[in-house]
C-alpha cells in the first residue's frame, strides 16, 4: 500500500518542463512543496492529451462510484492492485481509457521496532523524481476536479523488509509506453537499488504536520542523516 507520499520540489513548472507536459493553468499559484502528502490532498498526475501531455492537479482517492444501504459514501480508492485493475468494475474503464502518471519524489512506510512503529522514507539516493502509475476519473456533476489512484505491485528487494506492497515505479521510457497503452507487462516491482530508506521524524504520523521537519532524522544527531538498514 501507498498511503503517504512527497514532492518536495519548489517549482511546479520544472516538473512539468521536466516531464515534457504542459502545465494546467493556475496549477503553480497554490503550490508549495509537500513533505507529507496524504489520500484526498491535491497532488499532480501527468496524463496525455490529444495533441500533448498535461501536469494538472487532481484529488488522491478514486470513488466506488457507489454508497452504502444507509446513504453513506465508501471510502475513496487510494491504491489499485496492479494484478486486478485491469478486470475490477471500479478500474477497468480507466485502465484502459484513463491512465496516468504521478510524480513523486518519495514515499513513506512504517516499520515496526523496540522502539514503537518508526517511520521510513523510501525515496531514489540521488534525489530525482520517482513516476508512478497511476489510473484517474474524470472530473464529474458535484465533483469538481480530477481524482486518481496510485497502482501497486509486491515489493522489490529494496521494500520487502519493510511492506508486502510498493507503488509501481515506471522509469521514463516504460512511463511514455503506460501514457499511450495499456500493458500489465510495465506493472511490476521496481529494479533493485532504485530505493533507499531514510529514518524520519515521527511529526509525519500526522496529516497535520507537513514541512520539512517531517522529513527530519528521528533523534537528533551530529552526523549525516543514517541510512536505515533493510536486512
């Protein structure tokens, strides 16, 4: 599962310039860097258009397109099984019609310690932007902006010790081939080594909280921010 993520980039338009889309218009004026962004925030999704690609802002969590017996709304679908996607009524029309990419440059995942749970940002180790593969719905009557769904696979060697599932990490040229057709041959665990995993500050356990103390070490220290050893 994928239920926290960042984008630490300070300007929205050199993701866009970066990722070769065009930026929706206005998108950039609410920006600012994210350190802990969680399902129903706004977040960027890349997505093909007719004559190009678009950077646009849209909402984490696809809807059932349902409710329950008392009138009340099921919760919204932050994650998509890479495995099923493709046949389950609630994503197969965007699988094949609406697919996405979003970008992100880290993700965070708990593991259980001595300690209490300690939080892990799992995030490239030279810095760089992370694509993940996305499916999203149109805009609709009484929903006003774009929603998505982030796809995941079974962890590679990097995620294994910490959660039984990752997001589907897509480098550029598999990103160019998910934008123009679908294929569940992309949907697989990332390369070993693509991700390290950082100790953070336990402020992120809290949507409240998102600046970059949540991306702070755990404790304070003198040296360099630690490695966390997976193995």
């Amino acid at each position: 599962m994928c239920g926290r993520m960042t984008l630490t980039r300070r300007e929205l338009r050199e993701v866009a310039e970066e990722l070769g889309a065009l930026l929706e218009v206005g998108a950039d004026l609410s920006w600012r860097p994210r350190y802990n962004v969680a399902p129903t925030d706004r977040h960027p999704i890349v997505r093909a258009r007719e004559t190009a690609r678009s950077l646009e802002l849209a909402r984490w969590g696809m809807g059932h397109g349902a409710a329950k017996a008392d009138g009340r709304a099921l919760p919204v679908l932050i994650n998509a099984r890479a495995e099923t996607a493709a046949s389950r009524p609630s994503f197969r029309d965007a699988f094949v019609k609406r697919r996405c990419l979003v970008p992100a440059d880290g993700f965070l995942e708990w593991r259980n310690t001595p300690e209490g749970r300690q939080p892990l940002w799992l995030h490239p180790q030279g810095g760089g932007l992370l694509l993940f593969a996305g499916l999203y719905a149109e805009a609709e009557p009484g929903v006003t902006e774009p929603r998505f769904t982030i796809l995941t696979t079974t962890p590679s060697d990097d995620v294994r010790a910490i959660h039984d599932r990752m997001p589907v990490i897509l480098g550029r040229a598999e990103a160019n081939a998910w934008l123009a057709a679908p294929s569940q041959g992309l949907l697989r665990p990332a390369p070993a080594g693509t991700l390290v995993a950082t100790p953070v500050s336990l402020r992120v356990n809290s949507v409240k909280n998102d600046d970059p103390e949540c991306l702070a070490p755990p404790v304070p220290d003198t040296g360099a921010r630690r490695q966390f050893s997976l193995f």
